[in-house]
C-alpha cells in the first residue's frame, strides 16, 4: 500500500527560514557519502502551508544541500540520492528515499487483464496486501481457502509463497490455474474441497477472501455461517503461530468467531467499498 519508502531526517515547522536552517544542520555529508548526485522532491498533505510552492521548495533545499556538500551535483532523472520534503498541514518532514514502487507495477494483473475474469476477484493491490498481512514470506506455504480465479494466490506466488488453491467449485479451480499459467506462475496444488473442513496440515500463511454478495456463492451457506464454520476448523490446518488475513463486510462478527475458534487478534482495517459495504481485514495468529 506504500508508494515509497525511506529515512526520516526529522521535522520541523513549515516556515521558510526555519526548515531551511533545519535542512543545514542535517549531516548531510555522511548521508550523502554513497552518492555523487541528488534530487529533491516534495508533496504537500492539507492545505495549511500555501506560502510555499512546492517547485521554490525543492529549489531553495536543493541549494541548501549543494552549498552544503559541494562535490554533490544536480540530476533530476535517476539520481543517486532523492531527499523527499513532505508538507504536512504546519510541519515539514524531510528525509532521503530509500524504494520507489514503480509506475503500473500491478496494472498488468488487473482482473480485467486476466484470461477468467469474475466480478468479486480482489483487485491486486489489496490482495497483495492481504498476503503481506499474514506475514507470507517467499517459500512459505500459503493456502487460500475460498481462491475463486486466483487474485490472491497471484499475489502470493509472485511473493514467493508455494501456493495452494482450495474452492467449491471446480469452474473456479479451472480458471485460477489459467490465470497464474497466464502469468508463469506455478501453484503447489488446487484442491476442490469445502473450505469449511480443510483438508491441509501445516500451512504457515492464509489469506481469505470468503463469498459474498450477489456476484458470490456461499453454495447455500450464510457468509456468517460459512466464516464461523471456516475459522472454527482452520486452526488445526495451521503451523503454530501462522496468521491468517481474513475479510468480509464490516457486519460479520469476525472478532467473536476468531476468539470462539482460539485465535489471537492482531489486527483490524476497514476500507469503504461504497455506500453500502465497508470492508473488514482481519489478522488472527494461531
């Protein structure tokens, strides 16, 4: 969910002399000892500080970063070195990019890119999100129970997990094997089984998207029921101390089944889809 990522410097108000002095009395010269060239790049979050444009910000700390460390020298494209100042409502942030996700990164694995689209498949940013909050590592093994055509396992699997799909529905099955063949990914297995009664043993990392809604089918199950049931027979499938990344509209009471099945909870998001749903995530620990 991050665009970029790095080091903070520090902070200070967003006046004009005084993040100036704040940017001069950084170390500049150690932290820049790995490179020969910079940048400076800026963003503004809230409106609180319109007296600085953003082009006179990166100008003003780009000169006082040169006069501060002579031998650097300006390049906008590609630099070794990009300091990043943030303007935050009355504070400035100021620190030194460490990654950049790049531009479209997940474009090419949008549903509609896939060769088996369905309606309810979790778009690749939050399933990447989902396998990164059950802690998935390259090499683990990772199950999602309720994979439909695969959003989450291609996530998983360009990770590094070894994948397994398990689903209800063999038409399912069918078209998560297309989809990560269509992506030269490989999966450890599918298995067409009920969800509710895996048949897995130690698997170190789940991510979870159960049915629901009008595009979903709970095979005649209420979601409440079909998540309770899922979460009261998963525990035995996991490794001592795997997380699972479950969601499902905010009004199942996830917290109440996870405690009911003996998991820890560890963490809770929602996001708002629209009007009518608000999505929950939540991370249980075995």
């Amino acid at each position: 969910m991050y665009d970029q990522c790095g080091v903070l410097l520090g902070e200070c108000a967003a006046e004009q002399r005084e993040l100036e002095s704040f940017v001069k009395n950084q170390p500049l010269d150690d932290l820049t000892k790995a490179g020969k060239n910079f940048a400076v790049r800026s963003t503004r979050i809230g409106g609180v500080t319109r007296s600085i444009t953003r082009s006179n910000l990166e100008r003003d700390v780009g000169s006082v970063v040169k006069e501060s460390v002579p031998r650097l020298n300006v390049k906008l494209k590609n630099p070794d070195l990009t300091f990043v100042c943030i303007l935050d409502g009355s504070k400035f942030l100021f620190g030194l990019s460490g990654f950049k996700k790049p531009s479209g990164l997940m474009a090419p694995r949008r549903p509609r890119k896939r060769p088996v689209f369905h309606p309810a498949t979790m778009p690749p940013k939050i399933a990447r999100c989902m396998v990164n909050l059950a802690r998935a590592v390259p090499g683990a093994l990772f199950a999602d129970p309720f994979c439909g055509v695969g959003g989450i396992l291609i996530e998983a699997s360009v990770v590094g997990c070894r994948v397994l799909g398990v689903d209800a529905s063999r038409r399912m099955l069918r078209g998560a094997r297309r989809n990560l063949r269509y992506f030269k990914l490989n999966a450890q297995g599918f298995l067409n089984a009920d969800a509710r009664h895996l048949p897995l043993h130690e698997l170190e990392a789940v991510a979870t998207d159960p049915p629901y809604g009008r595009d979903s089918s709970t095979m005649g199950a209420g979601v409440r029921g079909l998540v309770h049931d899922f979460l009261s027979g998963a525990k035995d499938s996991l490794k001592k101390g795997a997380h699972v990344c479950i969601s499902s509209p905010k009004e199942v009471e996830l917290e109440d089944y996870a405690r009911d099945a003996g998991f820890t909870l560890r963490e809770k998001h929602f996001v708002r889809i629209h009007r009518s749903l608000t999505r929950q995530f939540v991370v249980l620990e075995n």
